[in-house]
C-alpha cells in the first residue's frame, strides 16, 4: 500500500472530520521523513481502523483513534523532525604547518612518504571537483600534499 507523496517540501498535514472518523492527507517532499511519518502512523493506528483510499488519496482514520491521530500529528507536523547529523566522513580544514599538512590527509605525522602518496590520491579521488566534490576541499589537499613533498625532498 502506498501513500500520498506530494511535490511540497515543507511537511504538510489535512484532517478533515467525516461522520464515522477523519480524512487524513500529508505529505513532504523527502521521501525519508515522509516514511518515517507513514511508519508512526500505522505503528499507533491498527489496520482494523485505518483505510488508504487510492483513488482519493486520503487515509481514513476511525473516529476511536482521533486521540492518537492527533498525538501523531502534533509530533511530526507541528515540530520540524530533527535534522540528520552531519556524516562523520565530511571533511574539515586542518590547521596550517607540516601537522596541518598530515591532518589534511588523515595520517600521522610518522606516515612514510608511500603512505601520503597513497592518502592524497585516494583523497583526490574522493573530493575531486569532476567527480562531484568541493574546490576548496581540492586545494586544500593539494597543498597539504605539495607541503609534504617539499618536506620530504
């Protein structure tokens, strides 16, 4: 059974009252945060008193549930859903000198000069600006790399 994804990107919700329950619409335009939503409403409503109406594209809600319909909806229409943390993997400036240089890299300042070599060009490979990464991320490594080299010779 699928749900109403809409185009809208803020979240969005609609309950209208009908005589036997409530008419349920939502949507978001992240389809994540739209099935967590989606989850948490059929996690608190048994599917005795929920119905996905396709053709209308609405849920109907029992009027027994109209107590946790509006717990679900203040929960995650009335307050922005946390944001994702940010990847550990995202890359930040280092400080500047030979350490900074190391830090750029990911290694240690004991690295062997095949080490570095082998970090810069799997960095560049990651955060190269044609393969969809950062310029400046790029610059960055190419002067912790040149800064090593020149050290090494």
């Amino acid at each position: 059974m699928r749900g109403y994804r809409a185009a809208a990107t803020a979240p969005w919700c609609e309950l209208q009252e009908l005589a036997d329950g409530v008419q349920l619409r939502f949507g978001c335009g992240d389809e994540h945060a739209f099935s967590l939503r989606l989850e948490a409403l059929k996690m608190g409503i048994p599917p005795h008193a929920r119905r996905w109406h396709a053709e209308h594209k609405f849920w109907w809600i029992s009027a027994a549930y109209r107590s946790t319909l509006s717990q679900w909806q203040s929960r995650w229409f009335e307050h922005s859903p946390p944001s994702p943390s940010p990847s550990p993997w995202t890359w930040a400036p280092p400080p500047s000198g030979v350490h900074g240089a190391y830090a750029a890299l990911h290694l240690l300042p004991t690295a062997p000069p095949v080490l570095v070599r082998a970090a810069y060009r799997t960095l560049a490979t990651l955060h190269h600006p044609d393969r969809g990464g950062d310029t400046a991320t790029m610059v960055a490594l190419n002067a912790a790399y040149a800064q090593l080299e020149k050290d090494a010779a």
